[in-house]
C-alpha cells in the first residue's frame, strides 16, 4: 500500500522536434544547481542562457529531473555540474540526464575537477568525497577560473569577453576570500568553533581555520539517529561553540534537540550551504552568499555585529 | 546484552533527548494500543493507514501557510475519512475501493504539493519521522492529544464497547451510533497525526494495528484485550527505542519489527489459536 517509492517520476527522455530550436545565438547552459548556474551567468553575461536544473529549496543530491529539463538538455551547447558527487556521482541523476539525452562528452564538463577532494568522516572507514566545496570561497575561485575555460573551449568566438568577465569576477572573489582570512583572523582559537547540521563547511573550516563540528555527514543518509545525535551533543560539550548554526535546507529539529541538551543557542538566520537563498533573502548570488555566511558566521562566533568591509 | 543494557541506562541518564524519546514513545504507544483494539474490532485496519498517507496534503499546506502542521493533517485525514464512507454510502463500491480510491488521491496531491512548494521540509521527515528529534512543542501536543484520547475512551468506554460488537443492538437501545463512529474515526486520525513525528506515515498504522492484533489473538474480553494490547505496545516501544540506541538504528523502524516479532510469536505459539500448537494437537 505505501509503495510511495513507486511514484518516483518517470522521465523516460522525450526527446521532442522543439528541441534543437536555436530562436538566437546565445550559447544554452545546463547547469545542474543554483549556485554554479549563478556563477555561470555572472561570466557568461549575455552572451549565454543559463537553465538551473535543481531549484531552490530541493535537494541537489537526489533529484528528478523534469520534462523542462530534459527538453532544455536535449538542445543544450554546455553541461555543467559540480562534481565531487553533489549530483549523485557516477550512478546519480546527473549523469542519468546526461546519458538519456546523448550529451556530447565534449561539452560536458565537472566544475570542481581541479579541486583537491575533502573526505567526510565514516565511522566504518570508508571515504566519501564531501560535494560542499564551493561554500569556501577559495574554492570558488578554481570554480570560476573553470567556468571561464568551459565557455570558452564551447564558445571560442566570444573568448575574450568571458576573459575578461571571468576575471573581473575572480577580483571579487579574491577580496571576498580575503576578508574571510582577516575575519576569522581576529577571532581567537578556543573561540572560532563551528557546528551545523551537515558536515558541508569542511572546505571553508580547513582553509579559514575552524574547528567543524557537525550532526551528519551528508543530507542524503539517515539524520539524526542516537549516534549522530550523541557524537554532537559531545562536540558541543567539548569544545563550547557559541551557538549552534542551521543551513537553510535541512530539518531544524535535530539541531534543537540539541540545542535543548546543551543549552547553546540556535542562531538565527540560518546559513546557507547547498542553495542560494531565495531572491530577498540577501543570499541571491554566490557573492552575496559567501558574505551573507562570513557575515553570520563571525556574527555568531563573535557576538559582534559590527560588520564592516 | 547485559552490558549494553546497562549501557542504554547510561545513556538515557545523559542524554535529554533519549528521555523525551522514551517518554513520547510510552505514553504514544498506550494511546495506540487502546485505539487500535477498536480498530480492528471495527474492521478499520486499512482505514488507519489511507488517513495515515491522506494527512500528506495537509501537512504541506499547513507549511505553506506557516501554521502547525497538526492543523492540516488532521483536517486532511478526517476529510478521507469522511470522503471514504461518502464514497462507499452513496454508490455500490465497496470500502475497500472507497478507501484506495480516496487515500492514493490524496497521497499524490500531497506529494504534488510537496514538490511544488520546494520545500526544504524533507519528505522523508514526514514519510519516516524520528522520534529521537521531536521538539518539545510536538511532545506536549503528543501528551496532550493522547490524554484527550484516552479520557475519550474511558468516558465513552460502554457506548463503544455496544457499537463495536453490535451495532444494531446500540442502535435499537437508542445509543447514538453515527456520533460514536465518527468519535472513533477523529480518534483514528488524531493518534495518527501525532505519531507521524515518531514514526512517520508509512509505519503508522503498523503500531496502531498489530499490537491490538496481536491482543486478540490472546484474549476473548474487550478489556483484557485493551490490557494486553498496551502492555505489548509499551514493550515494544522500549525495546525498540532500547535497540535503536545501542546499535545506532532508525528508531521507527526497530519499533515497528520488535512489535512485528511479537505478532509472529503469538501467531505461532499461542495455547488458544497457535498454528504450532494446532500441528501438534492434530499429531496426538
């Protein structure tokens, strides 16, 4: 009766006539989640037309893809994804997409290939590469370098102009990745303690130099089972976080168990890990995400509000 | 095993949410055991699970419209309800198709729902639950549902008691049957609604059913079987948490199997019906 697993979408590729329209010269982007489909459109300017598969608000490790996206795929010019299993790895969604339109191996590419893998921390000793790269802003200056040369190996007409729009965005990620240096920087060593609910900042916590906890180590397996709970609680006991951060798309109800055990506060807004914020929530763009998160981040570890560039 | 019970003492001394976890699961488990022995008295098995997956579209509202989620779930599971019995008075289809009817309807307009709210709520909270996780709102309206429940019981204890075993005979003593059956049924879907945080909707109705089932089979009095049902739903509930804490498994899940085991020991071995003691007496 609750064969609800059953109901996953059916997506066999419907491979339409309207699919390989070109209405105009812009170069067609599949880009498979918010943040990088960002990115894409900050250097491609007008130049490209950029289609998120993944919305806000969904889960990029699991999804399924829609009839939008399969129609989109099948006329697209450039494939982008991330990497590292954000899209599920080599028996994930991604690639099904990927292999039900017949993309060409030529203009697929992996965004985050030139970064050095992290791993999360499995108790049974295996190694899983962690996806969260891209929440350091460090790494998002490989990315962009690597968006920069995906457009141009597809689109070698316009090269110059993604050069050079590439380039004026890796400025202000360098600064960012700066302030991020300076920020944390100031914030004495017993102080600069971390803790949410997905082990996603490993990244941003190795470069900038905090101490990571966290409840579990990917959204996609169990959250929240009496292990993970414990092995939290302990963290939070040991090393006296200030507060306790939630991302904007994980079930908040672990973290307040735990903050109930512990007593350290939950600290609100939440942060944002896998997504970009909605439009309003001054986290639309991955700039304005990398310094809504210093900016709460320190916030929370610091108390202090006083935030200036 | 000695040890590591010792070892769940340990922890539940240490740790809050383990505590409200057992709590939850004991006073939920005694109001679905109670429950349950009407359920399937009645024949309302699978009326428990269709208002157990027909909750689905109310709990996504109720996250649209930034209420509780309890609200809508219980305003969507006594919409099947009803939209169950409507079917089934008012056109030659049987309940089992009214109920199949209805339950998948709903279940898919939820899900349709939850996929278009994009939601971060995962589905999964909603489709499993963890009691290990429940906030304290939710534990409160867990204790304070549950009372209301069981006082409904006690209070209506002979009403239903008449209506379940003979309903024509209540009707014929002047009883008000229709205001019982729909008692019951507000009963049915406010216990599920709550323990949607424990277990989740798929397994629902396996704790709301099988303790009651496995009571009948063991005794022949509504009384003894409400006794005997809580005693093994409260067991079960404690092992299960127990077993769930020591070996780090899904709490829901381990519930649900050590109340299953329960069922298949008394299936098998019990002195009045037990397929094991009908072999052997049919061999002497």
């Amino acid at each position: 009766m609750s064969s609800i697993f059953l109901l996953t979408v059916m997506f066999q590729s419907c491979q339409s006539d309207e699919a390989t329209i070109h209405t105009d010269d812009k170069l067609k982007v599949l880009s498979s989640f918010s943040i990088l489909t960002e990115m894409v459109e900050a250097i491609g300017g007008d130049k490209v037309i950029v289609h998120n598969v993944v919305p806000i608000g969904t889960d990029p490790h699991e999804y399924q893809p829609r009839p939008n996206d399969i129609r989109f795929a099948s006329g697209a010019d450039l494939f982008v994804y991330n990497g590292l299993n954000l899209e599920g790895g080599e028996k994930g969604w991604f690639t099904k997409l990927l292999r039900s339109v017949k993309a060409d191996p030529n203009k697929i590419f992996k965004i985050a290939d030139q970064v050095t893998p992290l791993y999360l921390t499995e108790k049974d000793g295996s190694k899983e590469v962690n996806p969260h790269a891209f929440i350091s802003p460090h790494i998002g200056i490989i990315m962009a370098e690597a968006v920069r040369d995906a457009l141009k190996t597809v689109d070698p007409a316009h090269a110059g102009f993604y050069e050079e729009t590439a380039s004026e965005y890796i400025l202000k990620l360098t600064s960012i990745d700066k302030l991020y240096r300076q920020k944390f920087g100031q914030i004495p060593e017993a102080q600069r303690v971390f803790i949410a609910s997905e082990q996603a900042f490993q990244y941003l916590a190795k470069e900038y130099g905090l101490k990571e906890g966290f409840i579990w180590a990917i959204d996609t397996e169990e959250n929240g089972s009496p292990e993970q709970l414990m092995h939290a609680i302990e963290f939070v006991r040991t090393y006296k976080p200030a507060v306790l951060f939630v991302e904007s798309n994980v079930d908040t109800r672990p973290m307040k168990a735990i903050s109930n055990e512990t007593g350290v506060p939950i600290y609100s807004p939440a942060i944002f890990s896998d997504e970009l914020g909605r439009p309003g929530q001054g986290a639309d763009t991955y700039l304005k995400y990398l310094e809504y998160n210093l900016k709460h981040i320190y916030h929370g570890l610091t108390g202090n509000m006083e935030w200036s560039k | 095993m000695g040890q590591s019970f010792f070892e769940f003492f340990r922890y539940l001394s240490e740790y809050a949410f383990l505590q409200n976890a057992l709590s939850v699961s004991i006073v939920l488990s005694v109001a679905y055991s109670i429950v349950g022995c009407f359920i399937v008295l009645r024949g309302l098995a699978l009326m428990g699970d269709a208002i157990s997956h027909a909750v689905l579209p109310g709990v996504a509202i109720s996250y649209l419209l930034q209420i509780s989620y309890f609200v809508g779930a219980v305003v969507f599971g006594l919409m099947a309800a009803l939209g169950i019995g409507f079917v089934k008075e008012n056109s030659k289809i049987k309940s089992d198709s009214s109920i199949g009817i209805v339950f998948s309807a709903f279940l898919a307009l939820g899900i349709l729902l939850v996929t278009k709210i994009q939601s971060s709520v995962n589905l999964n909270n909603i489709l499993f639950g963890n009691v290990l996780t429940i906030t304290n709102e939710d534990r409160i309206l867990t204790y304070v549902v549950s009372g209301i429940v069981l006082l409904a019981v006690a209070l209506f204890y002979k009403e239903l008691l008449l209506t379940t075993f003979d309903e024509t005979m209540a009707k014929a003593s002047g009883l008000p049957v229709k205001f019982i059956n729909y008692m019951v049924m507000i009963m049915l879907t406010l216990i599920t609604v709550v323990s949607l945080q424990t277990v989740g909707v798929i397994l629902v109705v396996s704790l709301l059913i099988t303790p009651a089932a496995t009571a009948y089979l063991l005794t022949n009095k509504l009384s003894s079987m409400l006794w005997v049902s809580t005693i093994i739903g409260v067991v079960s509930a404690i092992i299960g948490l127990y077993l769930s804490a020591t070996y780090n498994l899904p709490s829901g899940v381990v519930m649900v199997l050590a109340v299953s085991c329960i069922f298949v020991l008394v299936f098998l071995f019990n002195r009045k019906t037990g397929l094991v003691w009908n072999k052997l007496r049919l061999r002497i």
